[in-house]
C-alpha cells in the first residue's frame, strides 16, 4: 500500500486515488461511503443528493413516531464527517449533471437514490381524487419536499388502507395516533394540523394475503394494539387454528406471533370509542368507486378465505381516502434498463457495467431491513476497488465549475449541520425538530450561497 495520509479532508498520496462518486445518500449510500473510505485502498468519495438534505428514506420514510429507528443517521452522520467522503446535496444526476459527466470525472459510480415511486394500482378509478399511493402519503407526513403539497382529505369518516406490510402499518397508525401521542414525533407541521382535524374513525388495512402471510413484523403490529385512541380488530374466521407445515423455524415462530396479535385483536370490543383499525385479508381490490372522487373500494374474496360461499364473494368498504401501499417500482435512471417487474435497475449483483455500480433497492428491489444495505455496501466496495484502477480522474473539480454556470447551489454537511440546528431550536414541546418542507428554506437555514 502507498504510503498517504489525510490533509485537509483529501486523501493525499503519491499514487492517484479512486474517486468514487456515490448518487443517493440514504442508507444503501452512506453504507457503501463507508465501506469504501474503510477500505485499504485510497478513495475519496463523493455523496451526491438532489436534495439539499442527507439520510434519504431515515428522514422521509421513517416513520414519524418512530425515532429510535431515525437514530441510525448519526452513525452516517459520522461517516459524512470521515476525511475521505464529501456530501454534495441540492444537486441532481440527470438534470444539473448528466450521468455521462459524472462518469467521466469519476473512476467508479454507484446508483444509490432507491425505488421513489408507487406501483400502479391498474385498476379501475385508480385515478380518482382521494387516492394516493404509500410513498406519497408517507412523504406527506414526513415533509419531503416533493409532497409537502399534496394535501390529503382527511375529513371524512372512512379510510382503506391496501397492503399487508409495514408501511400499510405505518399510515394505519399514524391516522389513527391521538395529537398528544404525536407531539413528540418529527412529524411535519402541515401534516399534523391536519390530523388534527381530521374526522377519520374508520381504518380498514386489507391485504391479499391471510393473516398467516401478511409481511408484518411482530414489533409494529404489536404496537398497533397499544394505541390510545384507537381499536384493532380482525375477524377470528379469517384466523387459521395452525399454520401449514414445512416452514423454516424462525418464520414458523414469527408468522405465529402475529396470529396471536390477530387474535387478541379479534377478541376487542367493536363498540369501543375511539378509532377503529379493522384488519381484512383474503381480500383482493378490483375498483375504486366513485362519482368525482373516491367513495368505496370494491374487492374480490379469495377462494382460501375462509368466508367464501358463506359471504358475498365481492363486497365494498366505504373509503373517504385510499392509500395503496402495494409495493414500489424504480424510476427510470438515465436510459439505464429496469430489471424484470420494473422494480429494480438491471445488474449483474451490483454491476451494471463498467465503472458503474447499484446498491440497495435499486439494486435488489424493495425489500429488507435498513442493516440490509450494509450487506450491499460491504460487497459493493470490495467490487470496486478489485476492479476499478485509480486512472488520475478529477473528480467533483472538474463538475463544480460547471454546476456554478448553471446557477445551482450545492450544499455539503456544514450547510446540513445548519439546517439540522435551525429545525431543532425551533422544535415545540417534547418534539425533536421541526422540519424545514422546502428546498428554498433549507438552503435559507443552512446558509447555502
């Protein structure tokens, strides 16, 4: 190994070093960042973020209540502060820099910007007002800049909520949390007056699936019976006595524990006061009904469920709003293909050519744990740096000038350190922050030029 050492945040050295540039700094970005600048080869690694804002989906998708979780962004934090990394924010590949410039400024890209969008429900009236899908609702509610202004009708009496996994969780129970459960959380200030004000007393979460199959987590679904102002409730007939043989003990175990919540939740008085979080399954939606907006949901019952013959094989839930949590898809990046099923970029386990890389969902598609990244992050370092050479390329030098021509702003983690300080000083009660839901204003707190 050449002999370097750090000086002034660069990697100085008698060798040229690997520049790396990372595109996305959510979890999957920050893992590989660190991976990389862990390594025993000299890198210097670029962060870039459209947005003037680290930590991607841990402060956009992460629920709101659910902070201990948020607190993984202090280990990346400490990873953006490593002499080696560099974060860029406000500044995105595709518009204010070509993938090809990038490219060429650097030895080795990684993708890392995730899977933003809502897979289409393709159903009849899907497009009706009143309908939204997950990762905009939840964007909402965490002040993403992207979906500040979606302004969802909360007024009315009846929600149906479309998915078995955690992120149908997530908008169940913040629809239904009181406004003093939700003063401690982060959630954005537009959301929370709503919420506030809103007249939903019915939450009616329908999966597929059966309750033995349901994607839950036991921790989360556990929680949905702890609520203050709200009831879970199931329909013991749909709760299967044992779950089928063959599966692998630890899914044996967990599936099982969610089969108790569903009946604990089956046992609950539907006359209780308060919200009602109603659980369906076997349920499968063929339309959204509705006269100039949403007003019910028409489903199909599965022949497994074990109401069909002895109930409507379809029925209608009254739904003032519909959030379809039903998955996500990638966005097409820069004429780069999808894989099959759209929901990730192809590759070829992390590679996707030469000097061109992807990690994290956009890599494996939307699935697994935030530790899950790591993995990626771990594999996809050692990949570069067995395989890229450093060749003397310029890096972020030979792209600033031009992104000032354009009149872009980037901002890096001082800037961030700003923002971050300005949303905590202006936190009301027991809230941790209160979050900063434009651009214009994050770049106003961070001090961005």
């Amino acid at each position: 190994m050449p002999d370097s050492r750090v000086t002034g945040g660069l990697w100085m050295s008698e060798h040229p070093i690997l520049q790396v540039a990372v595109v996305g700094s959510g979890p999957s970005g920050f893992y590989a960042a660190a991976a990389l600048a862990g390594s025993q080869t000299p890198c210097r690694i670029d962060i870039f973020e459209r947005l003037p804002s680290p930590y991607g989906l841990i402060r956009a998708g992460v629920a709101p209540d659910h902070q201990t979780t948020k607190s993984i962004q202090d280990v990346f934090g400490e990873t953006a502060r490593h002499p080696a990394v560099r974060f860029i924010g406000n500044v995105e590949i595709g518009r204010d820099i070509s993938l090809a410039d990038l490219r060429g400024a650097y030895d080795a890209v990684v993708l890392a910007s995730g899977v933003p969008e809502d897979a289409p429900l393709g159903i009849a009236g899907a497009d009706l007002p009143g309908v939204h899908g997950a990762a905009a609702f939840v964007g909402w509610y965490n002040g993403h800049p992207d979906f500040s202004g979606l302004a969802p009708d909360l007024a009315g009496r009846s929600a149906v909520i479309l998915g078995n996994g955690n992120v149908a969780l997530d908008v169940a129970r913040i629809l239904s949390r009181t406004e003093e459960e939700l003063a401690a959380s982060d959630i954005a200030d537009h959301a929370a007056e709503a919420l506030a004000r809103s007249g939903l007393m019915h939450i009616n979460v329908m999966g597929r699936r059966g309750p033995g199959e349901a994607k839950f987590t036991n921790v989360e679904l556990q929680e949905i019976g702890t609520l203050q102002g709200a009831t879970a409730l199931a329909d013991a007939r749909q709760i299967p006595e044992d779950l089928p043989d063959g599966l692998p003990p630890r899914d044996r175990r967990m599936r099982a524990k969610n089969l108790d919540c569903f009946r604990r939740f089956a046992q609950s008085d539907p006359g209780a006061p308060g919200r009602r979080i109603r659980f369906g399954f076997f349920a499968r939606p063929i339309a959204i009904l509705g006269t100039g907006r949403v007003e019910a949901v028409r489903f199909a019952r599965a022949e497994q469920d074990p109401l069909f013959r002895s109930a409507p094989d379809e029925f209608d839930i009254p739904a003032d709003i519909v959030i379809a949590s039903i998955g996500y898809r990638a966005r097409p990046f820069s004429g780069l293909p999808l894989a099959e099923g759209e929901r990730a970029l192809a590759n070829d386990d992390g590679r996707i050519e030469d000097g061109l890389y992807v990690v994290g969902w956009l890599k494996r598609g939307p699935s697994g744990k935030i530790a899950t990244n790591r993995l990626d992050g771990d594999a996809i370092a050692e990949r570069i740096v067995a395989e890229c050479t450093a060749s003397g390329a310029p890096g972020f030098s030979a792209l600033a000038e031009r992104l000032a021509d354009k009149g872009v702003r980037a901002s890096n983690f001082d800037h961030w350190l700003r923002m971050d300080a300005a949303e905590i000083a202006a936190a009301r009660g027991p809230a941790p922050r209160r979050k900063f839901t434009t651009i214009a204003d994050m770049l106003r707190a961070g001090g961005v030029a």
